[in-house]
C-alpha cells in the first residue's frame, strides 16, 4: 500500500516515529502479552486463538498459499469460542504462547479500519475537538484500527443496516479505504506478531479508553480517506444512516 498522502510522502517518518513512541514494550516473560490481553478482554472485547507467523513469512496453520498468513483465526468456531472470561484466556495465553489473538466485531465492539496515513490524519483531527475516540490499534502493515461500539447487533434484528463500508475477512480486498469490521467480521487485538521482521499490531491508545459510538468518528475518517485517495467526501451520498 502507498504512503503518500495527498502526494506528501514526507509526512510517513513523522507518523512512523508518532507510533514508535507510542508502542508499549513488553516484558521478556510474556507478562506483558498477558496482561494486554486481559486488558482487553476487562474492556468488553471478546477474545479468541489466532494464527502466528511461522519462519519464512509463512503462517502457523500450515495451510499451503495461506492468504492471511497469521491473521486469521485458529478455530472455525471463533464467533462461539471468543470469550472475556480471564481464566479461559489466561489458559489460551498460557498454553499457546505464540497465538495472536482476534477480537470478535459485532458483538461488543466494531473496528473502523482506515489507512495509517489517514488515520493518523483523523487521529489529530478527533483529539484536538476534544472527541471522545476510544481505544486506537497501529498495524505494521499500514492500518490504524478505531474500536467503537457495535451498532451490529441491535435489539431488534429487523433494524440491522447493511452498508456498503461493511468488510469480512473474506472481503478485505474489495476495501482498500475505510473498513467497518461488524458483524461476522474480526481483527487481531494486541499484541500481535505479523510476518516479517519486527512487524505487529500494537496499541496507539489502549483498551482502558471508552469505547465510543462509531457514528461520532465516521464523517472525520472518511473525510480523510477520501483525502488519502485524491477524492472529495461525498456526505450527500453516504453509505451509512446518519440519523439513527
């Protein structure tokens, strides 16, 4: 994925460094690791077993060609599995020390997942008019990740909006701009190790954040991807229900 923005490709050492500073290290016991995921998991995110990278940017599944390599849950019943229950997560933890972990969206929490370059850009934008943002993820891989509240699961099933942001793990091509992880979708969840040297998923700030309302983030993120991609914002035409 580019880094430029808006043709200032000058800007990506300045945000590197922004989130350098701002990712926690852990401790070489793996205490740190631990405690992340309770932290987490104590915020309301549900948690379940992911994939990690095995040696040659090649995936712990084994699966030949993996698409996702160590980004993608262990089990296929990880809407089920996935959990908030500190004993359970304290043995997943325990007993597979490599496992990356995945929050399910749509439960509890949504991920709005934009660009890095547009979400630093926004990041800037929502602190400094005092917007309540909630907990912020980096990923190596050029992504900034905002958990929300789920607007997924409404107490009326009859009232649940597609929209056309929506974005699945079998989906995440089609979505090279903002992506709304709700329901049937996940991210990973900090820490998390990606293929290829020192790359990770990592909090910018952390799960001790309220989890806002994602309506209250929306228009400041797709204002800057559309600056990201050269386009202006179309509200006119928005894909999501700004009156609910």
């Amino acid at each position: 994925m580019s880094a430029t923005f808006g043709g200032r490709t000058g800007r990506q050492g300045r945000i590197s460094s922004w989130l350098r500073a701002r990712r926690p290290q852990e401790a070489p016991d793996g205490s740190g690791r631990e405690a992340l995921l309770l932290a987490a998991a104590e915020a309301g995110l549900p948690l379940a077993p992911a994939a990690h990278p095995a040696p040659g940017y090649r995936c712990s599944c084994d699966r030949v060609g993996c698409p996702t390599p160590a980004r993608h849950p262990v089990s296929f019943a990880w809407q089920t599995q996935s959990t908030t229950d500190r004993a359970q997560i304290e043995r997943w933890a325990r007993h597979q020390p490599q496992a990356n972990f995945i929050t399910a969206t749509g439960m509890v929490n949504d991920v709005l997942d934009v660009p890095l370059e547009a979400g630093q850009e926004a990041l800037e934008r929502l602190l400094a008019a005092g917007i309540e943002v909630g907990p912020v993820a980096a990923s190596d891989d050029g992504r900034l990740l905002f958990f929300t509240l789920t607007r997924g699961t409404p107490e009326d099933e009859d009232e649940w909006w597609p929209c056309e942001l929506d974005c699945h793990p079998e989906t995440m091509d089609e979505h090279p701009g903002l992506r709304w992880h709700c329901r049937g979708s996940y991210v990973l969840v900090p820490p998390a190790q990606l293929p290829g040297e020192n790359q990770s998923v990592h909090w910018v700030r952390g799960p001790e954040h309220p989890l806002p309302d994602p309506l209250t983030l929306l228009e400041t993120l797709t204002d800057a991807c559309a600056r990201y991609a050269g386009q202006e914002p179309d509200h006119a035409n928005a894909a999501w229900p700004l009156g609910r």
